[in-house]
C-alpha cells in the first residue's frame, strides 16, 4: 500500500469525527504494560488536521531512530501532548490492568487543552468525561492513537536508558526492562534491582537480596 493509502487509513476515524464536528480528537496509548522492570508510560496526544503523517505507524514496528524522527515533529506540532508514568511500586500495589487504565486517564486529564473526543488503543475506559473509543490495535490503525504510541515509547526508552546507566548489568538499554534471556539470567543471579516489578510471576524473588541502588 502507497503512503497515501496508508495516510488515508490512519486517519479514517479521524475524518469520519471531523465530520461529527469534532474538532480536538485525542489519541491515548502506554508503553511497558509487559516489562518486567521500569515504569509503565502513558502519551495522550492532540493533532491538527493538517498534520503530516509521514513516517507515522505503530511504534512497534519503526525503528529507534524512525520513531526518534517522528516523536521530534510530535512534539514540535501536536496541539496538545501530555505524558505520565506509573512506577513499579505502584503497579504492584494496584495491578497491571488498573494502573494501566488509570494512567490512560491521567495522560488525557493533563492535556494542557480539554479533548473533544478520545481515541485509545485497546481496553474500553471508564470514568472519562469526554465521548470516546477503544479500538482493537489502534496504534496500528488510528493517527492520533499512533502518535501517542510514539510519543509514550521513546519517553520510556529514554528513561530505560538512564536506568542502564544504574544497573548496568541488566542490560536495559538493549531490553527496554523486558523478559529477556538475557534479562533473566542476571536476575537470577543478582536478584531484581528497585525498578523491578515484585508481583510479576518469576521477578519477585524473596530468597534474593534486593540489588542496591548505588
């Protein structure tokens, strides 16, 4: 499929809202909800109508330094990007699924502008004032929910970086906090470091010692 095609699928839901008379449509997405250490990142983001979809796709399938490109022009012409983050602790406490919903909820109430209508990738919200809709891999096949991807991983990716820099041995520059082989042979021989999320099954490790921070 030619870019105008692709472009012209992306923007279906957008198109067929615009012309509902809503204007705003926010794309919200997380980045991390499998990783077994980091935090969970959530981008809610606000497009113009204008904007150019280049290079623009899930963010699972560009490259470090195709998503790099597009999260600079993100940032740069969105009318509206907000980002947050839900730490290991609090993933353990609350759970996957409810931290990842309400951190979907944060990104869209820290919008700098009130959203018209919201687009999110996967689980149906709840406790959203605005009108909205969960689509099936909607990174994939929304603009605004394919930006917010973008925007929500390379945050993320460059917070693992700097995670690296403090655990060196984990490799997290290379997997991003991942389920690793790699990743999981250093933890069974260190014991999970402060960024590791103790409830998933195989990371908590009580007969270990909790790696020091340094």
């Amino acid at each position: 499929m030619g870019s105008a095609g692709r472009d012209h699928d992306l923007l279906r839901f957008e198109r067929r809202l615009r012309a509902q008379g809503f204007d705003k449509i926010a794309g919200v997405d997380e980045a991390g909800r499998g990783a077994w250490a980091g935090p969970m990142v959530a981008a809610a983001v606000i497009l113009p109508a204008n904007f150019d979809l280049e290079g623009i796709g899930d963010s699972k399938v560009l490259t470090a330094k195709q998503r790099d490109v597009c999260f600079e022009r993100i940032s740069r012409e969105a009318l509206a990007v907000a980002v947050c983050k839900a730490m290991p602790s609090r993933i353990d406490s609350r759970g996957l699924h409810r931290s990842n919903l309400a951190l979907l909820r944060e990104a869209i109430q820290r919008l700098p502008m009130d959203p018209e209508y919201v687009l999110c990738d996967g689980w149906p919200l709840s406790n959203v004032r605005q009108p909205h809709l969960s689509i099936k891999k909607g990174d994939a096949v929304t603009a605004s929910v394919a930006a917010a991807s973008i925007v929500a991983k390379v945050r993320r990716d460059r917070m693992m970086e700097r995670y690296h820099r403090r655990f060196p041995e984990f490799g997290f520059d290379r997997n991003r906090g991942y389920g690793t082989a790699e990743h999981r042979e250093v933890l069974n021989r260190l014991g999970p470091t402060p960024i590791h999320r103790l409830s998933f099954r195989g990371v908590g490790q009580p007969t270990l010692p909790m790696m020091e921070t340094g």
